[in-house]
C-alpha cells in the first residue's frame, strides 16, 4: 500500500464485509453511508486494487478483500482488548472484561455468577459473548472463555471445572402421548431433537458416542437454546444438560444412565492477563460458580 490508512477504516471494511452491503455497514457503526463509501473508497485507492464488485445482490468480496480480511480482524481484536485495558481505573478491581462462552452456558448458568461478581465489585462492566463457536483468545478475542474442550494452546492458562452430565429428557406430555421408550432402540420409534452441523463440541460427544452419528433427528438445530426450547415444548426426546432439566419440574428424564455423556469443562485465559485483577477476579468467580453449578 502507498499510504497507511487509519484503523477506522479497516473497522468499515470489516463491516462492509459482514453486512454485505454500504449501508448496513453504515447502521451497525452508527456513520452515514457515504462516510463508509469514502473509507472503503480511500482502501481501494491505497490498495491500487478493488476490495468490493457491485452486484444486485450487495457488496461481494474480491480475492484481495478475502486476503485482508483474518488481519483486519485481529486489528479489530487487539483495538478491543486496548479498550478494555484502557478502562481501569485505579480505584479498586474495575475495568471491562470480555467473557466468552456458550450459549446454553451463557444464558442458563452465568446470569446469576455475573451478577454476584459485579455486586461485589461494582467498577466492572461485563461483555458476554455468546457462541458455540471456539473465540480465539491468543488473538485476545475475549479475556476469559468457557470451553468444552481442552485448550492446547501453552500461551493460555485453564482451570479444569469437571464434567457436566448430559442425558434424554423430554416433556411429561410429549412422553404420555407416545409413551416412554424402555432401550436405546426405541428412540427410533420417537421424534428426536438435536444437532444439524459437528460443530467442536458435537466432535467431542461422537467421539465418545459415535453411535449417534447415524441418529435421524426429526428436529435439528446448531442452537443448543433452541433444541432446549424445544425439548420443554414437548417436541421430543432431546440431550440436555441434567443441572438445567431440574430447574423444569415437568421434563422427564429418559432411559436415565444410557447416555453416560459429559462435557469437559474448563476456564481459560491468556497467560498475560493473570495479572490484571479484572480478569483475575472474573476468573475466580466463574470457576467457583460453575463447580457450585456442577455440583448441585
């Protein structure tokens, strides 16, 4: 490039790549479209190459565009993690901590962690990401992740929870429709809920279970809130965690101790923010919340 354009520019063409278009990238920065058209305008002239073709169907992304787009991102990872740093304040445990986990684990079982981590420190503001997809923390994505899988990575330091059981539920009323199967065979005869892609954690479970490679679900779903949902609709017979099946009094446990499935769990972060005490106590209240979870 023959000039160094500014990282909000970059910031613009990372969500021009992401909306597909100049002014969703406009409404999702809060800047006006022609503002976005001159920085990617102003990209384009410094790159000496095109970044976008103009289609009837939105912005599509040229080859050069694709090749920018994992050093934007990190770009865009390091800025947040700047940010966050930038927010302590010498007065106390304070400052923002990005925290990434699951959905399930995100919306069913941090809720009350979280809220009695900011009671007792009421400086820190809490960012939740939310996904079933791993968020890379040696690029600083989040400060602290929740995984269900082993991190491998020696940069990141982990804090092993324990294994949170899994087993067939289904709704009381689903079960007195269709009756209660007796042996893992008849599933078969049932409607079934469960995952569409292997996603990292459906991996995991297949390779303890790779019988249920071959299950026909009558309900398929990446959304692990959306086969739950589904599960308590009285849609089937679905997995779920056993510590979220108790807190709903008509979800009936099937063929209990068939599955003998777990979900590894761990408390990760970078070995770099040990030392910040946003993050230090924002690890030790979700390792401490998560074993009382398991535990329960």
């Amino acid at each position: 490039m023959n000039t160094e354009p500014n990282w909000d520019y970059y910031r613009t063409f990372l969500a021009v790549l992401r909306e597909g278009s100049l002014s969703a990238a406009a409404r999702s920065l809060g800047l006006t479209q022609p503002t976005v058209g001159r920085h990617v305008d102003a990209l384009e002239q410094a790159s000496g190459e095109p970044l976008f073709l103009r289609t009837p169907k939105g912005l599509l992304p040229t080859e050069i565009a694709l090749q920018m787009r994992p050093h934007a991102e990190v770009m865009a990872a390091t800025a947040a993690a700047l940010d966050r740093a930038a927010s302590v304040s010498a007065n106390g445990v304070s400052g923002t901590v990005r925290i990434s986990a699951s959905e399930v684990i995100g919306i069913e079982v941090l809720p009350p962690i979280l809220a009695k981590l900011q009671e007792a420190h009421p400086g820190l503001t809490i960012e939740l990401s939310l996904s079933d997809v791993v968020e890379d923390l040696l690029n600083q994505a989040a400060d602290i992740a929740i995984r269900m899988i082993e991190p491998a990575q020696d940069a990141l330091i982990s804090q092993r929870i324990g294994r949170i059981p899994l087993g067939f539920y289904a709704h009381r009323n689903y079960l007195e429709r269709h009756g209660i199967p007796k042996t893992l065979g008849d599933l078969a005869n049932h409607r079934l809920v469960g995952f569409d892609r292997q996603l990292a954690y459906v991996r995991a479970i297949l390779e303890t279970r790779p019988d249920l490679a071959d299950v026909r679900f009558a309900f398929r779903s990446d959304n692990n809130l959306a086969q739950f949902a589904a599960i308590r609709a009285g849609g089937g017979i679905g997995i779920c965690q056993d510590g979220l099946a108790r807190r709903h009094p008509d979800l009936v446990a099937v063929l209990p101790g068939a599955l003998a499935l777990f979900l590894d769990t761990y408390v990760v972060m970078h070995e770099n923010m040990k030392t910040a005490p946003r993050c230090r106590v924002a690890f030790d209240a979700l390792v401490a919340g998560l074993r009382d979870y398991i535990s329960r």
